[in-house]
C-alpha cells in the first residue's frame, strides 16, 4: 500500500464526479475564462486545481448542487431516470480518503490496506458500472472486491449467520455475558457442532454440483465425438482425453468429499477446502464480532 494509491482513488473519484456533472465552473476559474459552447469538457487533474478551485469544489459538493450534464438530465426528464450519483455521495468518500491521507503515516500497512478497502468497497457499492475505466489497477481492484463478494456470500455469510443465531439464542436462554471474550468461549462448543452441521451440508452440495458436471461434461463429449465423425460440421473439436481429464479429476475430488463426509471431523480432512474453516479459532471469531456492533448490544450487558 503506497501514499499514491491514495492520490490514484481521489482522482477516479474526480472522473467518476464529473462523467455525470458539469465542471465547466472549475475550468473557468482555472483560465480565467468561460469555455465556449462548442469546446470538449477537459478532464480535471486532482493535482492540478489550485487552492481557490478546491475551495469552490468543496463549497459546491457540499450545496449537493453541481449541474448534470446534458445527457443524464435528459434521462432525467424524459426517461425518468435518477442521476446515479449525488455530489454529496462523493464528497463522503473524499472525506473519508482525506483523513486516510492525514493519518496514513502514523497506519501499520494492514490497517492503511483494510481503510482504503472500505472506502473502495464504499465507491463500487454506489453503482457496479460506475468506474471510469481510466485507472486499471483500481478497476482491477474493484473487480477483485466483487469476486471476494460473490465468494462470501456464497460460503462466509451462512457461516456468519450461524454465530449470530448461536450468540443470541445463548444469550437469550443464559443471559447476557460482560464481555466479548468470556461469549465466545462460552458458545464455542456449541458452535463447533453446528459448523459440523453446516459442513456436512456443504460436503453435499459439493458433491452434487460435481456429480451435475461431470453429467455436462458426458453430453459434451458425446456430441463432441459426433462432430468430429461428422464431415459435414466445421466448427471446433477438441480432443476427447480432456473431457477425460476433466471427468477424472471431478471423480477424485468427488471420493476425497466422500471420504471426508463419512468421517468424525471432515474439517480436519479438508482443511481450507472447507469455506471460512478458520472460524474454530476463537481468535478469529472475536476479530470479526468487534465489528458487528448491533449484535453485541444483543449479547453484552450494557454498561
């Protein structure tokens, strides 16, 4: 994590700003000038406005009242359609990026890489499409953050689910605790049998989704060795050993998830196969709980 990561952010957050926004009042008092009709919008450098161009900038963001361009307020008018962003939607973001620079030297690199991901995480949930495309390292990240996304949605979020209802369900039934540390010890048997639960389900589905695989990749290569006896077809053929392949290596994984369904603790066997299998581990379990703050007004004795 590098300072001009920073400067890199702020100004996708500029492009982003004024892709929707006229800024025609900013190159005014860049030239001393107003802009004629007919010349092209230039982009604006973050680092090149000058302190009473940021002034004005900071003013007008925080009025919330800059000018759509042309076109998104036709869509506006005559198709009923919202601006996507609002100025004050990315002057929080600035805001944000700009204590992040004041305090970044005094931040361990895992502390500066978890912020600057939050405020990142912040951009992209305005609008998926939002990005400019002009900076690709950023929207390289932005496509990293979705894919972590998809992946915890998919495996961490039950997971998460599964903690909050054993805590509030204890809680509920025992009490509340007066701190973190003494609830998590105290639901940590409790949550190891229902992650056991939770992994034999999950062994399941995995085998299904691979038994449902190797049935497509069956049909591909029947009709694959149809075509390729077929003179009349001339499209691409592929040799059939890699659906072969592809069919055994499916097969293996298949008896390894089999293997560890039948045993005392498939977590043991499969490891980090298993989604989130860190989650044992009552370190990990109180990381992530000091960030749920409305849980533990649920769980804790308020003092």
């Amino acid at each position: 994590m590098k300072f001009e990561d920073l400067s890199e952010l702020e100004q996708e957050l500029f492009d982003c700003l004024f892709n929707y926004y006229e800024s025609s009042f900013l190159q005014s008092e860049a030239s001393g000038s107003i802009k004629t009709a007919d010349e092209p919008e230039k982009r604006i450098i973050v680092s090149e406005l000058n302190e009473m161009q940021r002034k004005v900038l900071n003013e007008r963001l925080h009025l919330n009242d800059l000018i759509p361009k042309e076109i998104n307020e036709f869509h506006q008018l005559i198709l009923g359609e919202n601006t996507v962003i609002s100025p004050m939607q990315i002057l929080v973001l600035l805001e944000q990026l700009d204590v992040l620079k004041d305090e970044f030297g005094t931040l361990s690199n895992t502390i500066q890489k978890k912020r600057y991901s939050v405020i990142l995480q912040a951009y992209q949930a305005l609008d998926e499409n939002i990005c400019t495309q002009r900076n690709l390292k950023i929207l390289k990240r932005m496509r990293g953050i979705r894919a972590v996304k998809v992946r915890n949605d998919k495996n961490v979020y039950p997971r998460h689910q599964i903690l909050y209802r054993v805590l509030r369900d204890e809680a509920h039934k025992n009490g509340r605790w007066e701190n973190l540390s003494q609830a998590v010890k105290s639901i940590l048997p409790i949550l190891r049998l229902e992650y056991q639960k939770n992994n034999l389900v999950w062994i399941q589905n995995e085998i299904d989704s691979k038994l449902a695989l190797i049935e497509e990749l069956e049909k591909g290569r029947l009709i694959n060795s149809h075509n390729k006896q077929n003179e009349n077809y001339h499209g691409k053929v592929y040799q059939n050993r890699k659906y072969q392949n592809r069919i055994d290596k499916l097969q293996l994984e298949i008896n390894e998830l089999i293997i560890a369904q039948k045993s005392t603790d498939p977590a043991l066997l499969l490891g980090k196969k298993i989604p989130y299998n860190t989650i044992y581990n009552d370190e990990s379990i109180l990381h992530h709980l000091r960030d749920c703050p409305e849980l533990l007004q649920d769980i804790l004795i308020q003092k």
